[in-house]
C-alpha cells in the first residue's frame, strides 16, 4: 500500500519535473484547473486523509465493511471538489514541498500501524459516509490517480 503510493507520488514529480512556475500556473480556460491547482487539491486532499487517519486511530471505532473506491479513479465519472483550490501563484518549489511534507507525514502514520489496525477502524468521510482506515488510504491513492490522468491531459495543452 506504502509502496504504491510512494511510486504514484513519484510520477507525479515526474510529470511536473520539466515544467517552469509559468506552466504550472497556467489555466487552459476558465472552467479548468492549473497544474499548480491540481497539486494543490491533492494536498487538501491528502491533509484530510491525514486528519481522518488520526482521528480514526485515537477514537474507538466500529469495523466497517472495505469499500471498492477505485471508481474514483475513472476520470469520466465526473465529480465536484468540496473545495476549490485557492488561484494565487505559486512556485513549484512551493508545491513540491507541501507535497513532501505532506507525504512524509502520512507515511509515518502508516509506518506506524498495521493493516489489521487500518481494517479494523473507520471514519466518516465525507463524501462516503462511513468507510474503514485502509479505504482512507485508498482514497488517497484513486484520489491522486485520477488526478494524475488530469495533469498528463493538461501537459498536452501546455
């Protein structure tokens, strides 16, 4: 699980690797989003993820069924952002660092407990309901795939 994400994360850094702070502030049309925008949601995201892993951990919780999220990695099942992400500029130096920190801080958690830990727990996610400690993880991961997909369409245009 630690693996896949670290290699999802490491494609990411890949795509974004030759682009200038121009590119990745760069919108192709007012409907869209930058690449800054888009590495920007998959830290929102991910911080969420963080803060539900933790709450999950530190509260007794109920066992709740694993739910299959990998229908969110289907780009053409269209979804609406909770929250949209912010339209400053920022550097991809900037980005990259939230984007590691932000990692690092996920992987200590998962270093830290067991899949039977992540099964055996739950939280409420908010757009899911009620899913265990390892679909948040899978979340993160469908999550930040589909989004990938995103960033290679947007490197066309660019």
């Amino acid at each position: 699980m630690l693996q896949k994400l670290i290699e999802l994360r490491n494609e990411i850094f890949a795509v974004i690797g030759e682009l200038t702070d121009e590119q990745l502030n760069v919108k192709p049309n007012s409907d869209k989003w930058s690449m800054v925008q888009i590495l920007h949601h998959l830290y929102t995201a991910e911080q969420y993820g963080i803060k539900q892993l933790k709450k999950g951990l530190k509260h007794e919780t109920n066992k709740i069924e694993n739910k299959n999220l990998q229908f969110l990695s289907d780009r053409t099942d269209k979804r609406k952002s909770p929250v949209d992400p912010p339209t400053d500029f920022m550097t991809k130096q900037q980005m990259t660092s939230m984007l590691v920190q932000s990692r690092q801080e996920l992987e200590q958690i998962l270093a830290s407990i067991d899949l039977q830990t992540l099964e055996d727990k739950s939280v409420n996610h908010l757009a899911f309901g009620p899913i265990s400690l390892k679909n948040m993880v899978d979340f993160i991961y469908y999550h930040e795939q589909r989004h990938l997909e995103q960033m290679k369409e947007l490197i066309a245009f660019l």
